[in-house]
C-alpha cells in the first residue's frame, strides 16, 4: 500500500502542511489522527480548519467527543480519547457519511466503527518541534487524494 512521509519542523510548518490538504477536500471525507498526546493531532486539525474557511478556533475536543464547525465544508472534529465503552453505538456513521469532513483523534479506539475507506495519519515525535507524519490512503478517493497532493 502506498505510503507518504511528511516531515514538519515546526508548528506553523505542519499547520501549512493540514492547510493545504483541505483545499482538496470533499463532502465526506475522512481523516483519522494517531500518535501520542502532544504528537499534534489537534494542531493538525487547527490547519486543517483554517484551509477549510472557519473562523472559529478549533480546541481539544475531549469532553465532548464531537465538536462541529461551519466553514467552506462543516467539520466534524472528533477526540475519542475518553470513550469508555468503544462498542457503545454513538451515531458515529452519522458523520461519516455526512455532507462535512470528519477528523477523529485516537481513531484506532473505535476501530470497528470507522468505514473502509478513509485517509489515516500518523504522527510521531522526532527531536525537538520535527514530527513525522505518515499517511496512508485506504481506497480510491484517498489514493487520488494524495497523487494531487504529492504531484
Ligand atoms: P495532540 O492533539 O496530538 O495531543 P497537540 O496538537 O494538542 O497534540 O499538541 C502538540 C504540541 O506540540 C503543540 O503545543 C504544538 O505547538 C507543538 N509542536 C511542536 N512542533 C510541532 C510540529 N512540528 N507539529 C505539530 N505540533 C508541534
Ligand atoms: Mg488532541
């Protein structure tokens, strides 16, 4: 399977980097978040907002497990850090298969509930402010996806 590695030396750089993919992104798409707290998977969300028009500062959703925004495209940012119980039925598909763009932090903890297809990122510490991220396209729409990205 194909994979991309993006390396980011800073914050503003990763921010650039979530920026510029939502410019290309669609109604339903889905984008899953992995790696350690502190990692910057909320900071990556925060860039991901912006290039998707919104105006409202995008925080750590993790009382609320679902926060959503209005911009070009709604974005429906989720944290499932706390969930409890990940068989509990939440009405996750919900947003899934809704008209925005959903993030979900922790993704692998409602592993079972997430579709088939989806863009899976994973972000590792390096020293100091270089993060890795690698991500990995899973279906057609993800694979186009990152062919336009990377071109
Ligand atoms: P998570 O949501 O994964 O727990 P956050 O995005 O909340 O992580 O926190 C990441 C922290 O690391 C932020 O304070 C951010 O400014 C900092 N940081 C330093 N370098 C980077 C980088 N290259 N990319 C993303 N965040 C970075
Ligand atoms: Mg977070």
């Amino acid at each position: 399977m194909n994979e991309y590695i993006v390396r980011t030396n800073s914050t503003e750089e990763t921010l650039q980097f979530s920026k510029e993919l939502a410019q290309k992104l669609q109604p339903g798409d889905v984008i899953t978040l992995e790696g350690d707290l502190g990692a910057g998977k909320t900071t990556f969300t925060k860039g991901l907002a912006v290039g998707l028009d919104i105006n409202k500062n995008v925080s750590s959703p993790t009382f609320t497990i679902i926060k959503e925004y209005n911009g070009r495209l709604p974005l429906y940012h989720m944290d499932v850090y706390r969930l409890e119980d990940s068989d509990e039925d939440l009405g996750f598909d919900e947003y899934f298969e809704g008209q925005g763009v959903t993030v979900v932090e922790w993704a692998h903890l409602i592993e079972d509930q997430l579709p088939e297809e989806l863009l899976q990122i994973k972000i590792s510490h390096g020293e100091e402010n270089s993060r890795n991220l690698t991500i990995t396209p899973k279906g057609k729409r993800y694979e186009m996806l990152c062919k336009e990205l990377f071109a």
